[in-house]
C-alpha cells in the first residue's frame, strides 16, 4: 500500500468504478442506443440451481449507493464525471 501510493496508483476497484458509471452515464445519455435496449431485455427460462453470478447491473447498484449518486444525475455530463472521479464517497 506504501508503495502505490508513492508512485501515485489508484486503487484497483476504484478504477473499476468509476469506469463502470463513466459506461453506465454514456449508455443512460444515449438516445436510441442498442445497448440501452439490450440491458432492458428480459430473457425467459429456468435458471440453474447454484448461486447466482453477480451482474453487472448489481455491481453498478452498489457503486452508486457507495457514491450516494442517482440516475437522473447521468444527464449533466459534467455533474456526472465529476462524482464518479471521486475515488471516496461525496
């Protein structure tokens, strides 16, 4: 931990962070985007018996609850990237 923060490196699941809702803040943006109609797909069938997988929806659902963000604040770009870079909570 020293030695990262000598050499001016961020933590890894911050990085992760901020680039999932740089993604999710481009995706809620987009008008007409295929990728905002694919994350809204239901798809039908059983599911196996074991634990699910985390998704990639609940991993952002923490992010922004660890960034206390909400939705709508997608829309100001610069409101936006300016909550995400934060590598703490606001």
């Amino acid at each position: 931990m020293e030695v990262r923060d000598m050499c001016g490196v961020e933590d890894l699941s911050v990085k992760l962070r901020q680039r999932r809702l740089r993604w999710f803040g481009q995706v809620r943006r987009a008008e007409g985007s295929l990728v905002k109609e694919v994350e809204e797909v239901k798809i039908g069938g059983k599911r196996p018996v074991e634990r699910p997988k985390k998704k990639w929806g609940a991993c952002l659902i923490e992010d922004m609850i660890t960034l206390r963000t909400e939705e709508h604040m997608t829309q100001d770009r610069q409101l936006w990237k300016a909550v995400i870079t934060h590598p703490t909570p606001l």
